[in-house]
C-alpha cells in the first residue's frame, strides 16, 4: 500500500493548491486538483472513490469504505474564499508555523477538516469496518453553493449520521440561519426634473419599498424569536443601492442588494413570496416595474433536534453543549436528504475570510480524538 503524506503535509500539499471560489469571474476558480489530490489519497487506503462534475474545473468528492447501510459522513467545502496577498504576513499558499498556529488560506476553513479526517481514519484503519464512512468533499460553498446542490442529486446511502468539519472550536452547532441575498430593481420613466408629471421616478418608488421592507422586517422579528441565538431574530440588511445618472433628470430606475436571514421553521420561499406581496402595491402605485433577482442560491434554515442521539453524543464527547450559530452552512442540503446532522469542526470562525487565516495546533489532536470516536461510534 503506498505510503500517505503525513498530517501537516498533507494540509501543506492541499493549501499549496488554490481553490477560490467565487462569483465574480475575475477571482473565480476551479476546485478540481484538489478534489484530484483527496481522492488519490484516499484511493491508496482503499476507499471508492467517485467524482462529480459540477462544472467546469469543479467538482465533488464523494469516498466511501465499508458496506452496508448506515455508518457516518464526514463532509467539507474544498474551496476558499478570495485573498489579499499584500495583506498576508507570509505566503497564503505556503503552510506557515508561527506561534503555535499553522497559517495558510483555507487553514481553518475549511481543508484543514479534511487532513484531520483522514488522520483519524488512519489510526482505524486495520479495524473491520461494519458500517461505512464516507467523506465527502463539495465545491463553491463559499459562493454559489453548485456544489451542494449537486450533491443532493448523489446517492449517498443510508448513513446514520454526518459531520461538517466547518471552523466552530470543537463545538457542536445544531442550527443556524438561512441566507438569501436578492436585488429588487424598480424601472420608471426618466423625464425632465423641472416636470415630476414627465416620468416616474424609480427612487421614491423605492424609499416606498424600503419602508415597506423594513416594516416587514420588523414584524418577523415580533413573530420569530430563537434565544440560542446572539441576534435572536431574522435580520434583513440593505446592503447597496445604485439609481439615477444626474441631478436634473427623473430616475429611471432604481437596484437595491439586500440579504435575508431566516430562523429555523422560517423558509426562503415564503419569505420570498411575501417581500413579492408587499412590493406589488407599491410598484402600482407609482406606475411602475419591479423585479426580484436572486444574487446567490440561497441556504435554508437548519436545526438538528436537542435531543438526537447525533446531538447528544457529540455533547459527551465534546463536554460542550450544541449551540446557534449565524453563518449559513451546507448542513440544510443533508437534513433535506434525511441524515442527522452536526456541524462541528477545528478551528474558529474567527479567523475565516481574512489575512493570516490559521488553525491553532492545539485543535488539532482534540479534533482528531474526536473524529476517532465519531467513526467508532457509528462504523466500528
């Protein structure tokens, strides 16, 4: 059997291969040498591996050992985020030990899971498997989210369980909120500014929807309130607006981005559906267009019950009690294929999406005991 890179080698060789996604194109790149190098390494120690394509240069991972139904996946994005080399205290691409800490783009968020995971299966391995693990390595989480939507497409089995090895210290999260970022755009009339009768003005159409956006903001979070959360109620944030061309003409029309951050047992669709029934009176109002545009696919709500055996017993191995978090994961797409779900991983959220991202050694062995019991549980 061929010999594996060690831990910290391997994680060298995965952040040395850049994954960024993103959605614009001039940052945007393929996840594919990565998925390539995961499944070489798990294909040495006798996984089956199968690689989906999901567009060009991108791909899933889906690595299976053992048979039969049930068993634990072991799930992760492969793709970063953009960078600012200029801002990184040393290479991005290069693994760099300062302070106790590994530096590198993606550390934490998230390849770093994947080293730890196979680590963990190492020390397992000559074990007879009953059940099987299954890792699973997805692309454009941290754009466009093809991966996971592609995923659920898969036939992952029947497994028990799944963990996202997303940056959360070790501790067990079992909700977070949904995310939907949309661009309402509202068209008029441009006119001469002399005469408001010459065109419809697509701003004042607008601070009419806001006021209308903001009322409805208002009176979800007067309905939905969840105390594990810090921000303990849906938020909607006006993110940027772009209208008009010059003082002295009337605006023809009007964008305004905003993004939208649901409770569990609150839906995108829904939600979605009445921001429509709200704007519609005002668009007739001012005689004029609007549009909805979906700027990013949106995630759902996801909550994992308190009392789920998955819940309860990464709280035993953890000594933490499962917590809320904010930022969005790909852990809705597994609850809608069936599979309890965790999301639980080394490293803090902290350091994701900024310069001089790392992973702190001390999370390592923690991380890599806990996945050894996790496998245990649910495979030996």
């Amino acid at each position: 059997m061929p010999s594996l890179p060690k831990n910290i080698e391997r994680l060298n060789a995965l952040i040395a291969t850049p994954s960024v996604s993103s959605v614009d194109p001039e940052f945007d790149m393929g996840n594919l040498p990565v998925i390539e190098l995961l499944a070489n390494w798990l294909d040495d120690v006798g996984f089956s591996t199968h690689i989906q394509p999901v567009g060009k240069n991108k791909a899933n991972l889906i690595a299976r050992i053992g048979e039969g139904k049930g068993g634990l996946i072991l799930s992760g994005h492969t793709d970063t985020v953009p960078y600012n080399a200029d801002r990184w205290q040393s290479d991005p691409f290069n693994l760099t030990e300062r302070d106790n800490k590994l530096f590198g783009l993606g550390s934490c968020d998230m390849k770093g899971f994947f080293s730890l995971a196979i680590e963990a299966y190492l020390r397992l391995q000559d074990q007879p498997f009953k059940k099987p693990l299954t890792l699973v390595a997805t692309c454009d989480e941290e754009s466009t989210m093809s991966g996971a939507h592609a995923l659920t497409l898969e036939q992952l089995g029947f497994p028990d369980a799944c963990i996202i090895g997303e940056p959360t210290e070790l501790t067990p999260i079992r909700m977070h909120k949904s995310i939907m970022m949309n661009r309402l755009t509202i068209t008029g009339r441009s006119g001469h500014s002399s005469n408001p009768d010459l065109g419809i003005n697509a701003i004042d159409a607008m601070t009419d929807a806001m006021m209308a956006l903001n009322s409805l903001k208002a009176d979800y979070q007067k309905t939905y309130q969840e105390a594990a959360f810090a921000v303990q109620s849906p938020t909607m944030n006006f993110g940027c607006i772009h209208g008009g061309d010059n003082p002295n003409r009337i605006c023809h029309q009007c964008a305004l981005d905003f993004d939208f951050r649901g409770l569990p047992g609150m839906s995108n669709q829904d939600v979605l559906a009445e921001i429509r029934k709200q704007i519609q009176p005002i668009a007739e109002k001012h005689q004029a267009e609007f549009a909805i545009e979906s700027l990013f696919g949106g995630v759902e709500p996801f909550e994992q019950h308190a009392e789920s055996g998955l819940v309860l017993l990464a709280e035993d191995l953890t000594h933490k009690t499962a917590e809320a978090v904010a930022f969005a994961t790909e852990a809705p797409f597994y609850k809608q294929m069936g599979i309890d779900t965790l999301v639980m991983g080394p490293g803090s959220i902290d350091q994701a999406h900024q310069p001089d991202e790392f992973l702190a050694f001390d999370q390592i062995e923690p991380c890599v005991t806990m996945l050894e019991k996790l496998i245990g549980h649910y495979c030996l």
